[in-house]
C-alpha cells in the first residue's frame, strides 16, 4: 500500500522533533510544563503510527506505505523506508511504550528532567527508523544513532555504578557493528546499491555468505542478546534508570532479532541453514543456563534482565528451525516480551521508588499495604511464566511447536523453559508479595497512584488481549513469514 501522507516519515521525526522542543524549552524550574510536553509529544508520536496499522494489508508480503527519495547520489545511497508484516507492529510497540515511559518518570526524574524525557523521545524516532529503514546505510545509521541516547541515559540518570554499565553497554554494542559495516561495504561492492531488497537477491557462493553471516551475527547477538554476549545486559539494566530498563528490554533487544530476520537469513540463506544446528545450541543454553541463573538472583532487576535472556533465546530458536509455525511464534514473542518486560521494569520501578531497594530479602508481605500493585506484580509474573490466556504463553507455544515440529528432543529441552519460567518469577513473587510485613519500612509503603495504576493497567490490557485473540497479530504476520522462508529455502549456490 502507498500513502500521499509519509506516515512513516512522520513515525520517525515527530518524536524526534518532540524530543529537540522539550529540550530547547524545557527546563527544572517549570518541571511540570517540561513533562506535559513531553507526553504529548509522546501521544502525538503513537497517534501517528495508528494509520499505519489501519491501513496496512496482511494478505500481501510487499512492503508498504514505502518512500524513497535519493539521499547521497555518489553511493546510490536513498532515504527508503516501508513495513511488512515482520516489521509494522514493532513501529507501533515502540511509540506505545514511549508514552509509557514518560508516565513512568513523572514524579520519579527531578534533574534535568528535559533532558531526560528528550532522550527517550529521539530514540523512539531513531528505534522506529531502524524497523522501517530499507536502506542498508540508512539502517546502520539509524541502529548505531540508538546508542546515543540510551549511553546518556544511562549515565547520568542510573545507578552508583552507571559510568561502568554506560561503557559496558556502548562498546560491546558499538565494536560488533563494525564488523556489520565491513559487510554492508561488501555488499555495495558487489550489488554498487546498499538496496536492502537487491542485496536479498544477490547470488552468493558460500564463503562470502559466511563471512556475512558472522559479521551480521558480531552486530545482532550482541544485541539480542545472545549467549555468551548477554553479559552487558544485566549490568546496564541494573544501572538504568526505571524507564531506561523499560525501553531496553521492550525495544532495544528487539533490534537485534529483527536484524536476523532482515539481514542474515535473507542476504545469506545458505550459511543460515548451514550454521542453524550452532544457534540452535547457543538458543538452547541460553534457555535453560540463562534460567537457572536467573533462579539464584537476589536482585529483582537482575532476574528480569537474566529472564530476557531466556525469553529471548526462544525468538533466536524460532527463527533458526525454519518453519513457519516456529518463525511467526518467534515474532509474537518480541512483540508480547516488550509488553511483559516493560511491564515487570515498571513494577520493580514502583517498589523501588517506595523502598530505595531492589534487593528481594528487603521485601514480604507487599500484598498487605499494596494489593492494588500485587495484582498486577502477580499478573505480570504469571505472564512472564508462559500463563495461558496471556500473551507470554502465546509466543513460547508456538515456539514449542516449532520446536517439536523440527525435532523432539529439542522441543522438549525446549519446553524446559517454562518450568524454570515459573520457578525464578513466582519465587520472586512469593518472597516479595506474600508473607508477613518483617521490614517496618515497607509496612509505610503506600499503593500505587492513579497514574501508575493507568500506565501498569494498559499494559495488562495489551497483555491480556494478545493472549486471548492472538489471531489479530498472526494475521498481520503470517504472509510475510511465510515469504521470509520461501526465500531462505531457496539456495543461493
């Protein structure tokens, strides 16, 4: 579909246009103004991306609402953006959990409050540029610029050991995309265009659809992340400031998969499958290592962080098993795991605004002051669990199947995940929630407000409609995989 409106354009630029505003007249002393600016901005920004899912047609593969206009003549380098089925729900995800972020640091951000809501606006413009970017330098610029804003955030507004994560998180992510570049730069070289659909359609023999597959898998694990590069993860997330972890776990991981699906199985079908049985594995560990780790933390954010790693592997092992039940399963668990993990983030935010601590042993007996707030911690929780009826269950089902599909054992190990799921998030939840109140500082914690029961409820909303109906996102995505693995399935050699 086309549009004489750029709905894309307008996805990408009134949030960062919002972002530069708050940042020009925002200011400390007129905080209020500054956020209420901000939010509209956010609103605005989610508004935008509305026709898009309108309007958008789930019985074609093309991509739509598409625009291009030439941008450096000299590389045949264009400003080409457009969404298909893989792609149009993450540009909606991510300007929907923008607002939820601004909500979420209302009372909670008191110093440089314009810069901090600045920050989220622009890298929810330059996230969404990396979903609908089809151009390949206007991707890389795009997928690199995120680190910016995310690299502040978290130094100036996170934890004691912020400097530490802030590093951490920005050359891990920033030294496997240079090898992404090199292989962008081969690919102009043999196509002279950084066309994302020509470098598709580019025969390759095997070694050079390695080399690519390696570098691509350099950028996109990191950034997933994959096991054994998940380490930055918990660092940042335990750092980062509540809306900061929000954004990197419901966005930010979701760049690096949507590479995969983009990028390496695509340009490289052949090295793809060959090197399948590897990701796999990798998958695997990460599933059931990642869990168990994840079993022993004391820490609240470290467990989610060590659970998104988990959750994460599955989407890695369902794009790698090609089959069509596996891949789109994949995808819905990118999508519900930026609802669920936004929304555990945001509840660990809420106690530790009450308590200053994110320590488990700290807490019990939440539910006898807060039982507005346990119904959702509880909620969530089950969801991240793999509950059916909820949106965590939906994802890792298929999954499952895939899993089955493709073989059994590996279903089965598979399949391991939600036991340990449920082992690490409602051991959590039993040891904060339920109890006798033991600490006399959480006796005074207050329920939450009206404010963070409306960001937590619509996410519950969102978590619970995918979970029951989640035929109105497999519609969307359902041709567009399934074109995704003709095309991997036909060799290159």
């Amino acid at each position: 579909m086309t549009s004489t409106i750029p709905w894309l354009s307008l996805s990408i630029f009134v949030p960062i246009i919002a972002g530069i505003l708050v940042l020009v007249f925002g200011r400390d002393d007129r905080a209020d103004y500054t956020r209420k600016m901000a939010l509209i901005g956010a609103i605005v920004s989610f508004l935008v991306t509305l026709p898009i899912i309108a309007g958008f047609d789930a019985s074609t593969a093309d991509m739509q609402f598409v625009e291009q206009v030439a941008w450096i003549d000299a590389f045949n380098v264009s400003y080409h953006l457009g969404v298909d089925g893989i792609s149009v729900w993450f540009v909606i995800l991510t300007a929907f959990i923008t607002i939820m972020v601004v909500v979420a640091g209302w009372e909670v951000i008191t110093s440089r409050v314009a810069q901090y809501m600045a920050a989220f606006l622009i890298l929810s413009g330059l996230m969404v540029g990396v979903f609908v970017a089809l151009d390949g330098l206007l991707f890389y610029v795009f997928f690199e610029a995120t680190l910016i804003p995310m690299y502040i955030i978290i130094g100036v507004w996170g934890g004691p050991n912020r400097v530490y994560a802030a590093f951490k998180f920005f050359l891990y992510t920033l030294l496997g995309s240079l090898l992404t570049l090199i292989a962008f730069i081969y690919l102009y070289t043999q196509t002279g265009t950084f066309d994302i659909a020509t470098w598709q359609k580019l025969p390759l023999g095997m070694t050079p659809q390695l080399f690519i597959f390696f570098a691509l898998f350099a950028a996109f694990a990191v950034k997933v992340p994959m096991w054994p590069v998940h380490t930055w993860l918990p660092d940042a997330h335990v750092e980062a400031p509540t809306g900061g972890s929000i954004v990197l776990a419901a966005i930010m991981l979701k760049l690096g998969a949507y590479g995969f699906l983009r990028f390496s199985l695509p340009i490289a079908p052949d090295a793809s499958q060959s090197m399948a049985g590897l990701m796999i594995a990798l998958s695997l560990i990460a599933v059931i290592y990642i869990g168990l780790v994840a079993i022993v933390q004391d820490d609240m954010k470290k467990l989610v962080a060590y659970s998104s790693v988990a959750h994460m592997a599955f989407v890695t092992l369902g794009f790698f098993m090609f089959n069509t039940t596996g891949l789109e399963g994949a995808i819905i668990q990118m999508i519900s795991h930026g609802f669920v993990s936004g929304a555990m983030f945001m509840c660990i935010g809420v106690l530790y605004d009450r308590l200053h601590s994110r320590r488990i042993a700290d807490y019990g007996g939440v539910i006898n002051v807060m039982p507005k707030f346990v119904t959702f911690f509880v909620l969530f929780s089950m969801a991240n669990s793999g509950l059916p009826a909820t949106s965590g269950f939906v994802g890792e089902f298929y999954v499952i199947l895939g899993a089955v599909e493709y073989n059994f054992w590996i279903g089965l190990l598979t399949a391991t995940a939600l036991i340990l799921g449920a082992s690490y998030s409602l051991w959590m939840v039993k040891r904060v929630a339920y109890g006798s109140v033991k600490n006399p500082h959480v006796a005074e914690m207050s329920d939450i407000n009206k404010r963070e029961f409306a960001v937590l409820a619509c996410l519950a909303v969102f978590t619970l409609f995918m979970g029951v109906y989640p035929q109105a996102f497999t519609d969307v995505i359902h041709v567009s995989a399934q074109n995704l693995l003709e095309h991997v399935a036909q060799s290159k050699l």
